[in-house]
C-alpha cells in the first residue's frame, strides 16, 4: 500500500511536469503569435502528442518539450499498466490461493473483526495450531495478516456473502471481536442464523450487553476490560 502510495505520487509529479511543459510551449508560442488559444492548443498537441503541432517546427524549444512530454507520457502509461493489470493480477492469484486453502477448512474458527483484539485472537489461536479465518473491513488489516499467515478475507462482516466465503456453515466457533457492542451483537445473531451448531464467543466493553448478547445466541461473552484490569491489577499486587 505504501509502495503505491509512493508510485501515485511520483505520476502526480509527472502530470505537474508535463503541465508546466505546455505552460513553456503556450507562453513561447503566444509571444510569437499573440493568440493564447492557439499556442495553448499547439502546446497541447506537441507536449502530449496527440498530434505534432505547428510549434515542432518553429524551434529547438518546441523538440525538447516534445521529447521530455514523450518520456513523461510513457512513464505515466507504463505505471498506470503496473498497477491496474500487473499488480491486479497478482491480488487476483493471491485471492484465489486463499480461497483455494479456505475451501478445505472444515471445525475451523471465525474470527470477526481484525483489529488490534481480532488479530490477537487469530495468532493466539495460529499458534495453538487451530485454522481460523478472519473477516475484516480494512485492506491493509487484511494484509498484514495474510504476510503473517493468518487466512483473511477483506469484507463486510453483516454480508453473508462473506460468511459464505469463510465456509461458516462448517465452522466450528466464532469469535465476535468487533468495535462495537452493537455490532457484535448483530454477528453474532447472523452466524447463529447461518450456522445454528456453531459456538459464538463475543467481546462486550460494558456489561449490560453481556445479557443480550446471551440472549441472542452467543455461548461465552468476555468483558475485555474487565480481564485487562484483573491482569493489570494483579501484576501491580506483585511488586
């Protein structure tokens, strides 16, 4: 993502240059003619090369910002050409292998949500040698978590669609990691929904959630905050 970051800049760069390019062309052609119109229209033509205008032929100036428009021109094309064929390809592979290894799962887990919580889960349970898949929002969530090897579809966790994807009627538990209370509640009633065997396990950050998460389906409910604060507590006890 920083890499492209960095390319589209640099094709920012490149525009800004071949605008000023037509700028010399227009401001030398109009000194010479007095028609503005004209000369920015010939500077166009030449700097772009949609068409060699008149100006090629009037001066040396004329050939190097044909020339320098050319090499700017190309360079913009080839890069565009990376990034949306080359670069698409080589997601669209990348996507394939994943579903390729997700289509195999089978009383594997479902984490929702791959934030801070979300990826602490799925490592915590890479680790223990269990095939979870993650569902999140954020594409570069989503890929720093395949570099870690950790199965993640980038996608809406209340679309079924993406259920679908992470083979939910097969799974075994899901995890409700999400932001939001609200939000936890609502996937955990779609993966009941979808999957009436699975066992959900959602976060809550308050505890009057914790009776309606139940309610709707969910098996465990964990108040992270409150874990946290036992933890803190304790480790402060020891010293």
């Amino acid at each position: 993502m920083q890499d492209e970051r960095s390319v589209f800049k640099k094709i920012a760069v490149c525009l800004v240059c071949l605008v000023l390019l037509i700028a010399i062309g227009t401001f030398y052609l109009y000194e010479k003619t007095g028609n503005l119109r004209f000369a920015l229209f010939e500077s166009m033509k030449t700097v772009t090369h949609i068409e060699m205008g008149i100006g090629g032929g009037i001066s040396l100036l004329f050939f190097l910002l044909s020339f320098l428009g050319a090499i700017l021109s190309l360079y913009i094309i080839i890069t565009l050409v990376s990034i949306f064929f080359t670069d698409r390809l080589k997601k669209n592979l990348a996507e394939a292998k994943l579903m390729k290894e997700i289509v195999s799962l089978k009383d594997h887990y479902i984490v929702f949500g791959g934030g801070s919580l979300g990826a602490s889960v799925a490592r915590a349970l890479k680790d223990k040698g269990k095939q979870a898949v993650v569902i999140e929002a954020d594409n570069e969530k989503v890929t720093e978590l395949n570099e870690a090897g950790i199965l993640a579809i980038e996608g809406d966790c209340f679309e079924k669609t993406y259920l679908e994807k992470a083979k939910i009627s097969l799974a075994k538990v899901a995890i409700a990691c999400l932001n939001d209370d609200g939000d936890n509640l609502l996937v955990t009633m779609l993966a009941k929904q979808m999957n009436p065997r699975i066992k959900v396990i959602a976060e809550a950050t308050y505890d009057k959630y914790v009776e309606h998460l139940k309610k709707v389906g969910a098996d465990e409910v964990v108040v992270a905050q409150e874990i946290g604060g036992v933890y803190m507590a304790k480790m402060a006890s020891e010293y």
